[in-house]
C-alpha cells in the first residue's frame, strides 16, 4: 500500500513538474496556452528593407545582411548617453507589426526599449501612438512589459497596463506583435495575446485612426521610468545591448506624405499601396485560443491597469466598463 502511494505521489510530482518552467526570475511559472501562431502567416523582412536610422546611428549594428540588427545605449566619449533607434520607411494605416527581441541583460534600471507606432511627426498636436515599452529592472531584478495607447492627441489619459513576463527576456529572443485594425488593436508577446482595445463607441474619439510609423528605441529613461530618478541607469553596466530580429512589417503603406489630417482606408483607389491586411474576418475578434491565453495572462502575470487605478482617476475611464 505504502508503495502504490508513493508510485502516485511521484506520478503527481511529475505531472505538475511538466507544468511549470524555471525560467522566470521570480521562480517557476506555469507552460503557457497553446495559441494559433499568427507570425507564421505573414513574411519577414530584412531591416535594412523595413527600416531605416532614426538616431543614434553609431549605435545601430546591423548583422547577418541586414536580417537582425543590435540598437545599443551607452556613453559617448563627451559623457553623454547615447541611444539608438530605428523607424519604418513607409507609414502604414492599420497592419501587423512584429519583432523578436532579446534584451540587455543585467542591472537594466532606467533603460527602456520601445517597440510602438506613432504619428508625432506628422501631427505633433493630435497624434496617435500604439506602445510596447519593456522596462529595466533594479530590485525586483525582473523587466516588465507595459503597453499603452493614445488617439487623437488624447494624452491627458494614459492607458498603461503593466505585466510581468513568464520568462527571462534576455536569453533568447522572444515575439513582440501589435494587430491593429478598425475592430481592435491586439498586443501579442510569442504569439499569446496579454492586452486587446476593442473598437467600440466608448473609445472611437481615442482609438488610432491615422497613418503611423513602426519604431523601435533604446534609450535613457531614469527620470520616467524609475520612481522619479530613484533608480537611474547606471553605465557602470553599459553598454546596453539589444538585439533584435524577425521582422515583420504587413499593412496598408502611405506612399504620399502630404494626407490631410483624416482618418484613411485602404482601397485600389487611395495612396495607399495594397488592401488592409488585416482586415479579414480572421483577424476580427480573438479566437478560443487567444481568449484562453489573453485570460492566463491577465490573471497570473498583470499587476497593473489604469482602469483600476482610483487614485490617478477618480471618474473611470469610459472603456473601463464595457472592454
């Protein structure tokens, strides 16, 4: 008896031990759902056929003939930070957007890497932005993913959800999408979505409508991203490598940068070069999938949202009640 006990509880220990991965700083998390893997379905470019410097152009390395690419952040010989950063060639109206990346590893407070889309440089006072911001660590010795949203010049609301990552992200390189179409813009990370904005009445004056830029930045965000300065990046630790590849650049590219300010779609009679890609009843709504993995994020890893957040808004957001 004793013996068919300890032949189940060794079976147990097994099952659940096939559950977890020792991979995050903070301990053994649970495997992931399984999830359609949207970033097979769509190509992938060189950088140097994507993108081109936006700063920083003597830390920008490209490699393996322009298919990955490390942006770097580090002092200059004048004692100056220096980041790095790239932008699209083209502007795009709705689109999949997607890179693996693999982060600086190390005492990383106050660096951030960015991976979003904007428009500042075309409207600088109504502009629509789509962010993926990975934040350096300093005590908890763990980055975190935070995303955010802007539409229409509205900042004054900022929608940050903040989430810690199932995995250590500077081991190996790890899939970071935005899906953005006129039903909702999508926030993947391995092809498992952590955050969707639905289009919907509550949100149509803030929802992005305007063509954007792909980015992507390394750059020295102590005074932002570290309580005020409390934790500032120390270039003891630098320089700041990150590497980056597998891109993936789909949706409907401007081809005249003199629109007007208004909201375009993509037709065989517009300046827009092919058809939304993402238009199709496929890319509408999260499947049952999606949905499993969007919860199991939310419910084990999320910590922070601004939906819940009483003290920085005393009348809740209108989305907050009906996402």
């Amino acid at each position: 008896m004793a013996f068919m006990q300890e032949k189940l509880f060794l079976l147990c220990l097994v099952t659940f031990s096939s559950l977890l991965l020792p991979v995050s700083s903070r301990g053994a998390v649970y495997q992931p759902p399984t999830v359609e893997r949207l970033t097979d379905c769509f190509p992938r470019i060189p950088f140097t056929q994507g993108m081109s410097t936006l700063y920083g152009e003597s830390n920008v390395h490209l490699k393996s003939n322009g298919s990955s690419v490390d942006i770097i952040l580090d002092k200059s010989q004048y004692f100056l930070y220096v980041g790095s950063g790239l932008v699209s060639k083209n502007k795009y109206h709705h689109g999949f957007f997607s890179a693996s990346i693999k982060l600086p590893a190390g005492f990383t407070s106050g660096v951030v890497l960015a991976f979003y889309m904007s428009n500042a440089d075309l409207f600088p006072h109504n502009h629509d932005e789509i962010d993926f911001e990975l934040l350096g660590y300093a005590k908890r010795r763990q980055w975190v993913l935070q995303t955010n949203m802007y539409g229409n010049g509205c900042v004054k609301t900022g929608r940050e959800e903040k989430v810690y990552l199932w995995f250590d992200p500077t081991q190996q390189f790890h899939q970071y999408t935005i899906l953005w179409n006129k039903y909702h813009i999508v926030f993947l990370v391995d092809n498992i979505p952590v955050r969707e904005m639905i289009y919907n009445q509550a949100i149509s004056s803030v929802y992005p409508s305007k063509p954007m830029s792909l980015y992507t930045t390394i750059w020295d965000a102590s005074e932002w991203a570290t309580s005020g300065g409390k934790y500032p990046v120390n270039y003891k630790y630098a320089p700041f490598v990150a590497s980056l590849t597998n891109l993936e650049i789909v949706g409907c590219s401007m081809q005249k940068m003199n629109l007007p300010n208004t909201a375009s779609t993509c037709s065989k009679n517009t300046t827009f070069s092919s058809l939304d890609p993402v238009d199709g009843e496929e890319y509408a709504r999260l499947s049952k999938q999606q949905m499993v993995g969007l919860n199991w994020v939310r419910s084990k890893h999320m910590y922070y949202s601004y939906c819940k957040d009483t003290a920085r808004y005393k009348v809740t957001p209108a989305e907050c009640n009906v996402q």
